[in-house]
C-alpha cells in the first residue's frame, strides 16, 4: 500500500497557492465589474446643489438663470444690455 504524507509545512504551501489563486480571481473580477461600470469620459455626473431657478429674457424669449439675467428697473428679466435697452417684445 503507498502511503500519502503531508507535513504541516506542505500543507500551508498548499492551502497558500489556492488562496492566491482565489484571491486573484476575486480581484480580477473586482475590477472588471469597475471598468464595465465606471461611466465613460465627457458624461455629466450628477450635479451637486439645488438646481437653479431660469427666467426668459422679456425680449427674445431665451431662458437663462436668474443670477445670469439682467434686470431693468422694474424688474423685468433680459439676456443681455441690448435687450433690455430695447425693451420687451
């Protein structure tokens, strides 16, 4: 009869390697997964804050954020100077 023996020693070389061996492939997977997952370049990620209030400029009817407006003197919203010199449509 052939008779196995494993000494302790070879037996933690054993169980080490298929530990790597594991460890790899979970990490292998890991980072799969972030690639096919990461959002491609030049994407608009979510955006922090509260969104803005718009206002149409009186004139031409373009929207454009209220801190961007320019007001006239009774408050009435314009795009730009020549608008609000020209006054609304």
């Amino acid at each position: 009869m052939l008779r196995i023996s494993m000494t302790m020693d070879s037996l933690r070389v054993c169980i080490g390697h298929s530990m790597i061996k594991w460890l790899l492939l979970i990490l292998l997977a890991v980072g799969v997964y972030l690639l096919v997952r990461r959002p491609a370049r030049g994407t608009a990620g979510p955006v922090s804050g509260s969104p803005e209030r718009m206002v149409s400029c009186a004139a031409c009817g373009i929207f454009l954020p209220e801190k961007e407006s320019i007001r006239s003197g009774d408050g009435t919203p314009y795009c730009c100077e020549a608008h609000r010199t020209a006054g609304p449509r």
